[in-house]
C-alpha cells in the first residue's frame, strides 16, 4: 500500500524514502553515528554472506545507488570500511591458529631484494620486510611503473603472496603482476587490479629461486610489505566439554 492505493506501484528508492531528510536528522541528533547502507555513506558492504568481496575491491567509493550496490573505483570520493559478522567462536579460533603459524615466517626475509627504482634512503627496497606499516619502497615521483625482484640462495616453496600498500598516500597501485623465475625467463602466475590495505593471493604450490613483483598506477606506488608464506593446516580445536 502506497498513499493508500491498493495497487502495484514502481518507485526510485532513492528519492521514495527521504534518505537525504533522515541523514539530516541523524547528522543532527547523533553526529557521531555510522550510517551503512549498500550505498554508504559512512560505510558499506564489501561483500556478501560467503565472506567473499568482490576482486578488485577498491578502497574509495561514490555513494549512490548503482543497481543495489555503491561504485567503488579508483579516484572516487569517499574512503570505505568494512562491517563485521558474528562467527562461530571455535572456527575462529581455528582460523586464527591457521593465520599464525602461516605467517609466521616470510620467507622474503632471507632474500635479496632489488628494486627498479628507489626514491631515496628511507624508501629502499629493504622497508617491505621490517615488519613495519608505517616504513615502505617508494619510487621517484616521475616512475609510477615499478618491479620488485626477491631473489633466493636456493628455490623457495610458497602458495601465499601478501602485498601491502602505503595507505595515509593513498591507494596508488592500479595494476599488479607476479612473475617467478623458471627456465631462464619471468613467467607470469598472478595478476590483478587493486592491492590496497592487504591483497592476499593464494593458488597451488610454486618453486622459485626468483619472484618478481610488478605494480603500476597513476602516482609513484608506496609498497609497505611483501611477503611469501607456506600455508599451514592447524589441527581440529577440541569442542569443549
């Protein structure tokens, strides 16, 4: 029933409801408060009931309704967060036990690390590996394509790539690449869009002497941490008694 008429009516959700007329209220009497919605606009859904958000998953986002869901795209206007579920306490502790003993040794630690372009002292190639977020690789200004060679005294096994971004510049990297060194050339095994807080790449097993990283974007790119891990499996959590 809309305005009292028994009958099938279409409406534009955006303007029906009063959205703009409730924010101002709430901005009013709460300012403090966090309006979610698909379409923001303090925060919005990164994915869906699987746990899965979309690939890329860009950090900035316009809020409007685009076909039920917000635009998230590089150089839009507003930065996103994530909302949280609740889970089942045992899986959680699981799933902590697999993150811990997974990353808990990268193996990028024991390699040697080149990169095409460095900006100076404080930005070398040796700051994605300190363990510290608010150190990073940077280039020139003028170089917004860049690689980033480890190199191994002997071949590594690895299934996780973690590459992390520079977040107070920005999310700079458009493009990224992985290349591992085999039968004398870089062979390609991954490649995406976006990497952003954290872009974790997981796939079968891989040997390599040398593992090559490759990002690109519209500003020199600010490469916090790169890392190379071994997945472990954690044994079942007892259900308690």
């Amino acid at each position: 029933y809309y305005g009292g008429a028994r009958e099938t009516r279409r409406i534009d959700r955006g303007s029906y409801y009063g959205w703009g007329e409730i924010l101002r209220l709430v901005r009013e009497l709460q300012p403090g408060c966090v309006v979610f919605s698909d379409a923001g606009p303090d925060v919005r859904w990164l994915g869906n009931e699987r746990g899965i958000a979309g690939d890329p998953c860009w950090a900035t986002y316009t809020p409007q309704v685009r076909q039920g869901e917000s635009h998230a795209a590089p150089g839009t206007t507003r930065w996103q967060e994530g909302t949280g579920g609740h889970r089942d306490v045992q899986s959680l502790m699981g799933l902590r036990r697999v993150l811990d003993r997974t990353f808990a040794q990268n193996l990028v630690a024991d390699a040697k690390l080149t990169a095409s372009d460095e900006r100076g002292p404080a930005f070398v190639a040796e700051r994605v590996r300190d363990g510290d977020r608010d150190t990073y690789w940077c280039t020139s200004d003028a170089v917004t394509a860049a690689s980033l060679v480890a190199t191994f005294a002997r071949p590594v096994t690895f299934d996780v790539v973690d590459v992390r971004e520079y977040l107070p510049l920005g999310q700079r990297v458009e493009v990224w690449a992985l290349d591992r060194w085999r039968d004398g050339e870089w062979v390609e095994f991954a490649a995406g869009e976006a990497i952003g807080s954290r872009r974790l790449w997981r796939g079968e097993p891989l040997s390599a002497e040398r593992v090559r990283l490759r990002v690109a974007g519209p500003a020199c790119p600010a490469i916090s941490e790169f890392g190379l891990y071994r997945l472990q499996r954690a044994a079942p959590i007892a259900a308690p008694r």
